[in-house]
C-alpha cells in the first residue's frame, strides 16, 4: 500500500504507464483483505486521496468511482460511519457528473467519524458535506442540501475557512429557494462564522433581502448588478432558479386570495411577460404538487383548488408509520449516546470536577452525584 501511494504522488496524468498504475491500484483495493485495511485506515485514506487527484487531473473521474466506493466499504465500521475516503468518492462524482453512487453514502445520516492518525482531518469533513450539498443541489434534493450546507457552516472553527464560506453561499441560495428566505445560522455555530461570515458574502445578503419584498424587478437588479460575482463563484445558475422561486413563491400568494384568475391577471400580478409564461409556470407548479388548480384553455381562466389529500389513503399511513420508525430509530441512538458519554471518563471528571487525594467530602460527594444523576 505504501508503494502504491508513492507511485501515485510522484506520477502525472499523462505519463506513459498511466493505465497500469490505474489497473494496479483497482486489482489492490478489490483483493485486499478487509480485516488488515482496518488496521491501516490512514493509508487507504492517502491512497485513495492520491489516486482520486490523479483521476481528476486526467479527466476520467468516473473510472475511480467504483474503486474508491469499495474502498470505503472495506474501510467503514459501519454504514453510519464518515471517513476521509468519502469526500474523495463525492467528488468523483461530482466532477463526472455521476451522482448515484454518491446517494448511496450520502442518505445515510452519519453517526460516526474515522479516527485517522488518531484524529479526523477537518477538511474531508467540509469537503464532504460541500460536495454533497452541491449534488443534492444538482438533483434538486434541497431540503437535504441545506441540511448538509448547514453542517458545514456550522462545523466548530476558530477561523472561517473558504470551504465554509462557499457553503454559506449556496446556503444563503438553496434557502431562498426551499423557503423563500435567508436560512439562519444555527445558533451551536462557532461565534468567528456569525461574527465575519456575513460581510464576506454581502452580495448574496443583499439578494436575499431583494428576494423578501416580493418584487422581481429588485431581484433582477440586484442580479444584473453583481453578475460578475455570481458567475465568478459559479452560482449563476442557482441565482436564476432563485428568481423561477420568487416568481412560483408569487403565484402561491395568489391562491389564499383568489378562486379564480385569467391567465393574463395572473402574469401581471407576479409580473411576468406574458400569459403564455404564466400557464408555464402554472403548470409546471402542479405537476410538482406546489398548488392544486385547474387551467380553462377556452377563456384561459385559472380555479385554484383545496389539496385534495384527506390523510387516509394506505400510502400516506406507509408515509406516517415510516415516519414514526425514522423518529424511533433517532431517540434509540440518542438514547445509546446519552449513555456512552454518561460513562465517558472525561465527562465523568469534567461533572466531579478536581478533587483532592483524601476524596470529596460528603457534602461535595453528595452534591456532585447529584450533578450526574440530574444530568442523566
């Protein structure tokens, strides 16, 4: 393994035995024994971290992606577990353009995290949760892409590093777009991100705010007005999506006051150009379950409905019962935690406090047990 990670450090994308360096470490990752890598998980993280680059060097991410996705495999504890290797698979993907072996990993919520060299680099961890927030993103999924934008911003650091910054951006944009406001920074973040993380991305604040009155008009200004910003940090295509929400976050806004609209009043109340867009968007509105409504293609008149789900059909009690599993599952493991740290000898001696050698007096024995049970 050791060998193969210096081959692949001190190779180029373009040497002449590039495919049999790529054939050799594929034929390792498949055959090695899974019982001896765990014991040596920070050179498979290095290994894989090499050959990941040299993939994406030579434009040929996709070939890795299988590799590395074994790789994590033979490595992982368990699924619940994170380490180094995933940030390298979700940016194979990512840069392939290959985001279903990434899901894989990716929808199961992390309970876990490899201790590598004893400790866990922090930059896969940005990494990972950055990356797979842009292919949630790329998939539309963005309820779990602001989930995983948020861990990333709110990672414990004494310094705001680019990778967080960026996730704050699109944070600020898959926001808008889910919610139709500026998500909140969670109030566990560290104080340097809500303290300096604000002024250095000022320009999609001012966009959010633009998205909060309503008008299209202001967003479109605040666009034109920065577009040099938004296309140099590559979210040009997520602020165009934030104008399509503004206008579909209108036409809901519409159905609490009106039954029935033409198509031309509704396209000149959210302001779009003509009729023809308005149906568009309508349509596509429904066809998403965004609103219920019905379209008149003779007099071009819109009937906004009631939802029509009565919460008693067997599909939507599979959807409850998943639910309350998934609920069941999470106070399990919390439970489990709850109970692993009770017993923790550094939370023990954190709760006791410093004692002396002739031991706590009773008073402060009984205080302090106490403080644990009540902690418990």
């Amino acid at each position: 393994m050791a060998v193969l990670c210096v081959r692949l450090q001190n190779t180029t994308h373009n040497d002449a035995n590039i495919d049999t360096l790529h054939a050799t470490v594929a034929e390792f990752i498949n055959v090695c024994a899974e019982e001896q890598i765990k014991y040596a998980p920070d050179m498979m993280a290095d290994l894989c971290g090499s050959y990941a680059d040299l993939l994406v060097a030579g434009s040929c991410a996709m070939r890795g992606i299988e590799v590395v996705s074994s790789a994590i495999r033979k490595t992982q504890e368990s699924p619940l577990h994170l380490t180094s290797i995933h940030a390298h698979l979700v940016h194979l993907c990512l840069v392939s353009k290959c985001f279903k072996p990434a899901l894989k990993f990716m929808d199961v919520d992390i309970m876990d995290i490899s201790k590598e060299r004893g400790s866990y680099d922090v930059k896969h961890f940005l990494l990972y949760y950055y990356y797979g927030g842009m292919i949630y993103t790329a998939i539309k999924n963005y309820d779990r892409a602001q989930y995983f934008f948020r861990v990333c911003i709110s990672t414990p650091a004494l310094a705001v590093s680019h990778i967080m910054l960026e996730a704050f951006k699109k944070y600020i944009l898959v926001s808008l777009i889910l919610e139709g406001k500026i998500g909140r920074i969670p109030k566990y973040a560290s104080l340097v991100v809500t303290r300096f993380i604000k002024p250095l991305s000022q320009v999609y604040w001012d966009l959010g705010t633009a998205f909060g009155t309503n008008c299209p008009d202001k967003v479109c200004s605040v666009i034109n007005k920065n577009q040099e910003t938004f296309g140099r940090d590559q979210n040009m295509g997520l602020v165009k999506q934030c104008l399509s929400a503004l206008y579909k976050k209108n036409i809901q806004r519409l159905t609490r006051t009106f039954l029935t609209l033409s198509l031309a009043d509704v396209a000149n109340r959210v302001q779009l150009s003509t009729p023809q867009e308005a149906q568009k968007y309508i349509l596509n509105m429904i066809d998403d379950g965004e609103i219920h409504a019905s379209i008149n293609q003779r007099d071009g008149m819109v009937v906004f409905l009631d939802n029509p789900e009565k919460y008693n059909s067997p599909t939507m009690m599979a959807h409850l019962d998943k639910e309350m599993q998934l609920c069941m599952e999470v106070e399990r493991r919390l439970q489990a935690m709850e109970e692993e740290i009770v017993v923790n000898p550094q939370y023990v001696q954190k709760v006791l406090g410093p004692q002396d050698d002739e031991g706590p007096t009773p008073s402060s024995a009984q205080s302090t047990s106490f403080s644990i049970v009540s902690s418990m």
